[in-house]
C-alpha cells in the first residue's frame, strides 16, 4: 500500500464512526517507521525468495482487488502442483461392484 492510499484510509476512517476505533497512536508511529519498514522489506526479500519458496507481491492499495489476486494466485499454484491424471480403477473394487451392484465400464 503506498503512503497515499495509507493515508486516505486512516483519514476515511477517522471520518467514519463505525471505523474511527480502529485508529491507534502505533499507526502513526508506523507511519513515521515507513521508511525503515520499506528497506527491512527489501532486506527480507532479498534474503527470503528462492526458486523453491519465491515471494509474490501482490498491490494492495485496492483491498477487494488485492484479496481477489491472492486467492487467483493460490488457485494458480495449487493447480500448478495437482496432477491431472487419475488412477485406474482397483480391479477388485470393480469386481465387488460387478458382483453387488451388476457393475459394468463404460467405453
């Protein structure tokens, strides 16, 4: 989330009564820490994304838009590593469903 969209938020949520307890003193201690905050990132993507476990970044100055491409980057990746064929059927299985339920393979 940029500076901006950091600031618009805490400012729509003072404005609004139903959201004005979730401002606290610490989000304008963080706010001052942004710049730390930004390089201490940098540092832990530098040390932490690896071809086995690589970071995705995803844009989060629009809430609903960032939740929507995380849970399609998930998707992505669990598809990725899912295989797509399956297993033959056991032939004993098929033979206690020929035998209990007349059972017969299609094609």
């Amino acid at each position: 989330m940029t500076a901006d969209t950091q600031d618009k938020v805490l400012t729509e949520r003072l404005d609004d009564l139903a959201k004005r307890w979730k401002v606290t003193a610490e989000d304008f201690r963080n706010r001052e820490k942004r710049a730390d905050y930004l390089v201490a990132l940098k540092d832990m993507f530098k040390r932490t994304h690896t071809h086995w476990a690589p970071w995705t970044v995803i844009d989060g100055n629009n809430q609903k838009a960032a939740r929507i491409a995380v849970l399609t980057h998930v998707i992505a990746e669990l598809e990725k590593s899912l295989t797509q064929e399956f297993p033959d059927a056991n032939p004993d299985i098929v033979t206690l469903a020929q035998q209990a339920i007349g059972y017969s393979a299609k094609g």
